[in-house]
C-alpha cells in the first residue's frame, strides 16, 4: 500500500530530518502528525534499506525473467554520450552491462556491471554490483600509478569477485580474491567493509595486487 500526501510543504518537513528509513520512521511519523491517504499499489517495490535487500534486489533484476522488468516500460534517463560496451574473449550471461565498458577475457555471471567499467583479462564476478567510472584514465595517468604501484580504475587481471558492491572508481589491482570466503558477517577494514555477508568497495578505494577479502 502506498502513502499520498497533497500539501508539498508537509511533505518537505516530513523530510528535513537525519532519520534512516522511510517506511519504519517517515510514514508512521506522517501518518501520527498529519492527515493522509492509502492507496493500492500495483507496481514494483523493493525495500532497499539494508544492504543485503539492496544487493538481492539489484541482482534479481539480471534474471531472464525478473519481477520487475525494464523491457516493458518507457524509461527516461540521462543521456552520457558513451561508446558501446566493448567485449572481446569472454563469458557473460545473466548480467545487465552499461554502456562505456571495456571488458577482456572475463567471465561475469549474475550481475551489473556500470558505466565506464574496465575489466581485465582473466578476471572472474558473480552476483556482484559494479557501479563503474565517473572518467576514463588516459595513458600518462596510468603509466603514473605503474611508477607508484597504484591500480588503475576498474578491476584487474585475475581477480575473482563474488558477493560484492563495488562502489565507482574503486582500483582493484591484479590477483585479487574477493569473496568473503569465511562468510564473515560484520567488518571495517581500512579500505572495505562487510554488511549481511555482502562485501563493500567504497567510492575511490584502492584493492592493493594479491589481496584477500
């Protein structure tokens, strides 16, 4: 069931505050403060206010049959000005692939993979969420992370990633296992996190080559 509100203004004051979730803390608060209206809803909706219901969500969407297709709508989006996806040499089934990508020799199952996303060769994802690049590195930059042993944006040769959201960006070096093989539930590290089991790749981090999540 849905919520309608008609004055704009309550709307905006429900709103202005630091509370983390609309369905357990915005609606009863409207709902004790002010009058409002119910209404069946028909659509697709997901509660995605945790990190595991945001990751099975997304990851439901790259099934041949999801519960919410995209196919049967009109959608309105920003339009980047980006080259198609180039794939040479790999395996990918299952996955929603955004435009921008340069994928080589991988293999990617059960996942979303986002704009500007770089994939090296031999590299390995599943139901994993890969929100891609704001930009592209041009040669001179990355021959500068070569000489300071920096990774460059995206994800690198013969790494294995599962379970994960990688946040845009991230530098994932070569080598890489990405798992949470021990099915760790709760961690901070310096560089990622876990949540539900589900590891965590923020905004601009950077995955040192040889490194085990």
């Amino acid at each position: 069931m849905g919520i309608y509100l008609f004055n704009k203004n309550i709307l905006l004051e429900l709103l202005d505050n630091n509370l983390d979730d609309f369905g357990n803390d915005i609606i009863p608060m409207a709902i004790k403060k002010h009058k409002v209206c119910g209404h069946i809803f028909h659509g697709f909706w997901e509660d995605v206010g945790t990190i595991k219901s945001f990751w099975k969500t997304h990851i439901g969407l790259t099934k041949f049959s999801p519960v919410f297709n995209f196919n049967r709508i009109s959608l309105i989006t920003y339009y980047k000005h980006l080259h198609a996806a180039k794939i040479y040499n790999s395996t990918i089934n299952e996955t929603l692939l955004c435009e921008g990508s340069l994928i080589n020799n991988a293999q990617i199952s059960s996942s979303i993979i986002g704009i500007r996303s770089i994939i090296q060769s031999r590299v390995k994802i599943k139901n994993s969420i890969l929100m891609g690049a704001d930009y592209y590195e041009n040669n001179k930059t990355k021959k500068y992370n070569e000489s300071i042993n920096k990774p460059n944006i995206g994800i690198g040769e013969n790494t294995v990633i599962e379970n994960a959201i990688i946040d845009k960006n991230a530098r994932i070096g070569k080598n890489c296992i990405i798992t949470n093989e021990t099915k760790v539930e709760y961690f901070d590290g310096e560089n990622y996190f876990i949540r539900d089991g589900i590891v965590i790749i923020p905004k601009d981090a950077q995955i040192p080559d040889n490194f085990v999540i």
